[in-house]
C-alpha cells in the first residue's frame, strides 16, 4: 500500500500507550511459565476472552492482576520489544511510553528492574525498528499524592530516558488538584506534564487538570465536548488531546464507535490525536484504532494527515526533530 491509499498507515507519534497494557495473552502466559506465577487461566484462548469489560475499574482489575507476570528486567525488555515490532508495522515512528511504577513497587519489583528493563528495549529501538522512543511515568490517582511526591526525585535518576510525568487511573473522586505539588516540583526540574482527564471523569477535570498541574497534553478528554466553554478554551490554546477511540468503546464511555466524538472534536478545530491506550487489551495498536475510526466516522484521507500531523506538533520531540516529520 503506498501513503495515498485510504487505509495505509501514515508516519505517526504515538502518545497515550501504556507499555503494561501491550501485554497479549500470549505473552501473559509465556511469562507466567517463565517465572512460575500462577494465574487463574488455563491459556491464552481463556485468558483473551477475560478481556472483556464493563468500564474502566473491570479492566484496570484484569490489568493489574496480569503485572504479576512482568518480574524480572529482561521481562520488561521481552514486552517493550513485542510493542516495538508491532508498533512499527502500524506507522509508529515516535513513542512517548507510559509506565506504571508504583503499580511495579506495589508488589516489590523495584524501579531498576523496570527502567532497566524497558531502556535495554528502548536503546535500540531506533536502529532495529526505526521507532524512536522515550518514556512519561504515571503517578496512580488512586494512591497518596505524598508517595507521588516522593517518588518523583527517584525518576528524575532515570533522565532523558524519562521526559516527563503522567497521571493515570480511575478519576472519579481523585480531582486533579490533589497531585498540583507533584506537577509543580517536575515543572520546576524542566519534566514535561501530561494527565487523564475527561475520560470517564467530567469536563471540569479537563480544566482543573490544565490550571493545576499545568498539563501540556489531555490525556482522552473525550467528555470536554460535553462543555462548549472547555471545548472554546482546547481549541483556542491549541492543547492536544490524546484520543483512543478502540479503549472508549471497549471501557463503555462511548456506545458504538460510529458515536465516537472524534469527528466532533476535529470539526471543532481541536488538536486531537489518536492513540492506542492498552492496545492488547482493547482490540488494537494505533493503526487499528484510526482505520477503525476513518470506517466508523468517515473520515478523509486530509483528516487522517491532520491527525498523523497533529502527533508529531504534540509530541515533546526537539523541535528541529519534530519539524522532520511536518
Ligand atoms: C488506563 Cl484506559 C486507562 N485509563 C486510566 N488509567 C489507565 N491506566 C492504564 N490504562
Ligand atoms: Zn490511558
């Protein structure tokens, strides 16, 4: 296929994927061989039909659960270079990656197991796959703002694999006000600021995310489209969103794909992109989440160049490496 047919993938960043969540059955039980863990599923088969979920708790359950299989560095190496494989076939030239840390510390794997791990991948991701990659820890909503706020010195040792911070997990009832010291010691250390916001939590989330923790990118925000006033602000600032179509509807915050705000949020003048989320868990990587969504919304091949465009004017690359890709 060459660029020009509908369905080819076009050279993307990609900037909402979750390392943890590139983790196919068949991986799962591989590892859990590997290292004797057991796991309540039989195989591979039993445990893809457990990836089936009734919104973001279910999944982030199942999600947790299968880190038990994730123990050692080279485990860490085996799943990053899985993702980097596939990732390159779907047009994925850049990666800003989400990890998980204190979800990893949580059940006694320590940080060098992690970030040694996946920086083995990393390294020689450029040559081997022509990806190149960097990676954005995200601090757990659900857990204490004060262990964020002590972790952070301990991630900043792992510059300039690390380019920035994030924040993940369920939003209901955890605003993102609670994290604002966090956000503004990694500020202050020149870290760049992402969060989840407006995806399953309101819109005022997307707000508070943005004036509190000075977020540069909106992780989803698929529910500012609920207030014209957010949406007014997004587009006027230009703020990227970072869209995944296949994880809103396989989480139930959007009905059918064919209702998927997407198009709505181009139209609006926003800078959305699309993304791939937890993509063994949601039924794909990043070009099986835009081919999805150009069939379900109709979208032209002009939109889908703004989308790949919009990547790379969101990533956090170096300018002059950035502009290579516009
Ligand atoms: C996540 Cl889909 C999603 N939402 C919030 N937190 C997450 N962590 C991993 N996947
Ligand atoms: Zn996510």
């Amino acid at each position: 296929m060459s660029p020009d047919d509908e369905l080819a993938p076009l050279p993307t960043a990609e900037l909402h994927l979750h390392i943890e969540g590139t983790l196919e059955p068949e991986l799962a039980v591989a590892l859990a061989a590997r290292n004797r863990v057991r796991l309540r599923f039989d195989g591979p088969e039993e445990l893809r039909r457990a990836y089936r979920f009734s919104d973001l708790q279910s999944f982030l359950d199942l999600y947790y659960e299968l880190m038990a299989v994730l123990q050692r560095p080279e485990d860490f190496t085996d799943l990053a270079e899985a993702y980097l494989r596939t990732a390159a076939a779907q047009g994925v030239r850049h990666a800003e990656v989400f990890v998980d840390p204190q979800a990893h510390l949580a059940r006694g794997v320590p940080l060098e197991v992690v970030f040694e791990g996946l920086g083995e991948a990393f390294a020689t991701a450029e040559e081997r796959h022509g990806v190149s990659v960097a990676l954005i820890p995200c601090f757990l909503r659900e857990r204490d703002p004060a262990e964020a706020e002590e972790l952070l010195p301990r991630l900043l040792r792992y510059r300039p694999l690390v380019i920035g911070i994030g924040l993940v997990s369920a939003e209901t009832g955890r605003p993102p006000e609670l994290f604002e010291r966090v956000f503004a010691r990694a500020a202050d250390e020149g870290l760049h600021r992402v969060a989840h916001a407006g995806e399953e939590g309101p819109a005022e989330y997307v707000t508070a995310a943005l004036d509190h923790l000075g977020i540069e990118r909106v992780d989803h925000g698929i529910r500012s489209m609920e207030d014209p006033s957010v949406v007014a602000r997004l587009r006027a600032e230009q703020v990227p969103l970072t869209v995944c179509p296949l994880s809103n509807v396989a989480l139930r915050g959007v009905d059918r794909l064919a209702d998927h705000p997407l198009k709505a949020m181009l139209d609006a003048g926003l800078a959305a992109t699309v993304n791939s989320d937890d993509p063994a868990y949601f039924g794909g990587y990043l070009h099986d989440n835009v081919a999805a969504v150009t069939r379900a919304l109709g979208l032209t091949l002009d939109e889908r160049r703004r989308l790949a465009e919009n990547s790379w004017r969101a990533s956090f690359l170096p300018a002059a490496e950035r502009d290579r890709h516009l």
